[in-house]
C-alpha cells in the first residue's frame, strides 16, 4: 500500500492544516489527506480543497472537540459525517473513515457505517476511481495507493475501484466524463463499458438535475477540451436523454462556411474555442459556455437546401425554445437561463452588424437585448469552431463591434433613457393613455438620432401639443 516515487516526497501544505493535523497526531488519531488534493498534488495542479480522513479516534464528538480549537466548526453532509472547519477565508474538510451501503435510490439513499479502525484499502474502496483513491498520511510522511491510482496517473488512465460501490451511484458516469475531460485521460475500456452499462439499464434516470448540472459546470470550467467529454456522451449513449443535443448530431451545414462538418462537430469545436476565451469569472464562464453549446439548437429546425445552398434561416430565433427546454432539464435557476437567451437569440448579430457597417444606432438597440461584451465572446468562439481557412474576420468584426460598443458605452449595457416621467409632467403632461408612448417617442430620438435632452423635450412638445392629460 505504501509508495515511493521519485515525485515530491510530500505535500506543500498550508500552515494552519499543519498545525491542525499535528495536534490530531499528538491527540493518538492517524490524519490522511484523502482525494482531489493527492491526485492534484501529483498533477501539478494548484490544491484548493483539502479533505482529511481521520483514522484512530475515538468518536466524532471527540473530533468536533480537537477541531474546534482553531475555528468555527459546522456539519455538512450530515448523513456522510463531515465536519468542515472553517478558519477566515480558508475551509478544511474533515471526516471519520466509513463504509457505504445502497439501500434506496437517490444520493441519499445510502447507510453510511463510520468505523476509524478501518484500513485505509478498506475505506478508499467506496471511491470512485482509482485517482481519487491516493492517500497521503501525514503521520509517516507517506503516500498510500492500494489500487495503483499512480500508475493510471501516468499512463492517463481513468479506472473504477470496484463494480459493486460504482454502481451504486449513477453519477459516477457524468464524474467519469468530466474527469477524462479535464484531464485529458482515456476511461479503462472496462470503466466504459460498466458506465454504458449503466445508461441504458436506465440507472441515469434517478439523478437529480442539480447534481448533473455541477458535473458540466466541473466540465465547462476546468476542462481545456470540453469536445472530449461531450464526445464520451454520445459514445456512452448518454444523449438520449438530450434530445436538443442529439438533433445536433447529422444535421448538415454549407461546406463554404462549415467544411467541418455537422452541427455536432461545430458545436463541439466552439466550446474547445470557448475554452481559450474564459474570463476568469466562474458565473460568467458558465453562461458563456452554455450559450454557445445552445448557440445552433434552431438549426435542425430549419435547415433545408434552396437554390443548391444548405441553408438554416432563422434558427437563431428558433433555437430558443430548445434551449430552455434543455437547460430546464439541467437547473431551476431561471436569472441563469434569462441570461443565455439573448446570447443565443442574437449570436449572428455581431457578424451582420459589421458587414453591414451598422450605425451606432443599430449598436445601441442591440445592447439593450443583451450584452455586447458578452455576445462578442460567444460570436468568436462561433466564428473560429470551424474549419475555414481565414479566421481573421473573426477577429476583425467582434473588435469592429467591440470599439462602438466601448465609444457608446454600452458594452456591458443598454443606454438609460435621459427623459423620464417626471420630465414630462414639469412639462404640463400629465400621466394618461399617452403617456408610455410619449417616453418611448423620447427614447427613440434618443437613440436614433443622438440627440440631448433639452432637445427631445422641445421634439416632444411639438409632436403631442394637445397631450396635456387627458
């Protein structure tokens, strides 16, 4: 069980986890750093959560207690027992080993047995892959590997631990995907036949939207080829349960600006391009990243041959209903959706508004519908997920929209009306049946002909002389 490797001999930990695991050896409790944080340690990967399996004490009051001298201490998963220990801005989490049982469905539908005289072979054996089974005891300065995760590292292997404990939890399919993604592996063949397995036995049909919808945000934030996970979907047969992603898949598009091939395949070189333009905003990333995965569900709608062209006219504007429909089988949180709708409705905006060298007219009412800084990321990754030979337009059309956009001020908003209901009443209107047209009047001079306040109100005056009120 116990390794050496010619790799770091330990892990770089921070000086307050030191402290706490030093005061848990002291106290006859064997501290294990457990998971992600190993792997990552020996992926070069920057560690941000660190989870500690405590071996050897005697319950978990009495580790709530050690824990308890260095911060604020609150239970988290209750039915798991872990206890997370929160000291200023950083959090530790900690538990006793355990075993799992699945006695229902659902993720909660587990008997969780905590036992700290278990080995750790014994209590790594519920994990899912063998990569996340690594431990590092901190007591002996020493990595445990009992089901040879190191080796699946360097050969890029991703391998379940157990059939039994894996398949007690369906998720561990959509783990499996967003983990080769991520890291770039190839699932064991016999991971991969387990997993498809598992989705046409219909174990998928059991999980909580909320839990799949974190496994594509892991997917979409961490991943630098998000093509590579869709991919292990289709294989695993995973689509069917996403038809507006299946319909994708065959749908053909004009050679002369898709010679890549179907709308599946543009789609999936989109989000890899997506991947390169991140802005570092988690919140953002994910509306970016779910916007041009929707960005051509109006295409299978629409697209025909006329005139010996292939042509998908409309299908921004189709491709909303799809994308709700999709997207609410993945989360309820409806300021999300509202927010990838207009980046979906308008993504060839930017392109027509440069060929046509719009006015800055055109540009202020586009950013009243959504935002053009935005829209401009997603018309990228649109334009360079494609196999064309000049991608300079690309860049040249988002920077020509970006610039009136940013003369404009309104990259990131619409103008704000400057005539508002109260200066129409110290003019003498009164608010009436006329009184909303009166202010969209307003606005659209505003707008369209770039005009000041004083003289939109001496245009309003003349237009509605007898809208005094009534």
């Amino acid at each position: 069980m116990y390794i050496s490797t010619t790799k770091k001999i330990s892990i770089n930990l921070p000086e307050t986890l030191t402290e706490i695991l030093n005061l848990l050896q002291e106290k006859g409790t064997t501290p294990i750093l457990v998971g992600g944080c190993v792997r990552d340690h020996f992926l070069n990967l920057e560690i941000k959560d660190y989870d500690i399996e405590v071996f050897h004490v005697e319950n978990f009051e009495t580790l709530r207690e050690y824990l308890e001298q260095f911060g604020k201490v609150k239970l988290v998963g209750k039915s798991y027992g872990v206890l997370k220990l929160c000291i200023g801005n950083d959090e530790y989490d900690f538990a006793i080993p355990r075993v799992e049982k699945k006695i229902s469905k659902g993720h909660k539908g587990f008997e969780v047995i905590s036992n700290s005289a278990l080995s750790f072979k014994e209590a790594a054996r519920r994990r899912d892959f063998t990569i996340n089974a690594l431990g590092y005891d901190f007591v002996k300065n020493e990595f445990l590997d009992p089901f040879d995760g190191l080796k699946d590292l360097e050969n890029k292997i991703l391998r379940h631990i157990d059939n039994n404990s894996f398949i007690e939890d369906p998720l561990r399919v959509y783990r499996a995907i967003q983990f080769t993604s991520r890291f770039g592996f190839t699932l064991d063949n016999k991971t991969f036949d387990l997993c498809k397995k598992m989705v046409f036995s219909g174990d998928l049909e059991e999980l909580a939207k909320e839990r799949i919808f974190e496994e594509l945000k892991k997917l979409f934030l961490k991943s630098s080829k998000p093509s590579y996970g869709f991919e292990l979907m289709k294989e695993l047969g995973i689509l069917k349960y996403f038809p507006e992603l299946k319909a994708l898949i065959g749908c053909i598009q004009e050679p002369e600006y898709h010679p890549e091939g179907d709308v599946w395949i543009h789609t999936l070189m989109s989000l890899d391009e997506m991947a390169k333009l991140k802005t570092g905003d988690d919140y953002k990333d994910l509306v970016l990243f779910f916007a041009i995965l929707c960005h051509d569900f109006g295409k299978p709608l629409c697209t025909k041959m006329i005139k010996n062209k292939i042509t998908s006219y409309k299908h921004e504007s189709l491709g909303i209903e799809p994308t709700v429909s999709f997207l609410e089988k993945l989360t309820n949180d409806k300021k999300l959706i509202a927010e990838i709708i207009p980046l979906v409705k308008n993504h060839l905006a930017p392109f027509q508004l440069y060929l046509h060298n719009s006015s800055d007219k055109a540009v202020k009412r586009l950013a009243l519908k959504v935002d053009i800084e935005m829209l401009c990321l997603v018309c990228l990754a649109d334009c360079l997920g494609r196999t064309i030979e000049d991608k300079c337009k690309c860049h040249e059309a988002i920077s020509w929209l970006k610039n009136k956009a940013s003369q404009l001020e309104v990259s990131n908003s619409g103008p704000k009306p400057i005539v508002m209901g109260k200066d129409l009443m110290d003019l003498g209107y009164k608010p009436g049946v006329l009184f909303k047209e009166i202010l969209e009047f307003a606005f659209d001079l505003q707008l369209d002909e770039n005009l000041e306040k004083k003289q939109i109100l001496q245009r309003v005056k003349k237009q509605y002389k007898i809208s005094t009120g009534e």
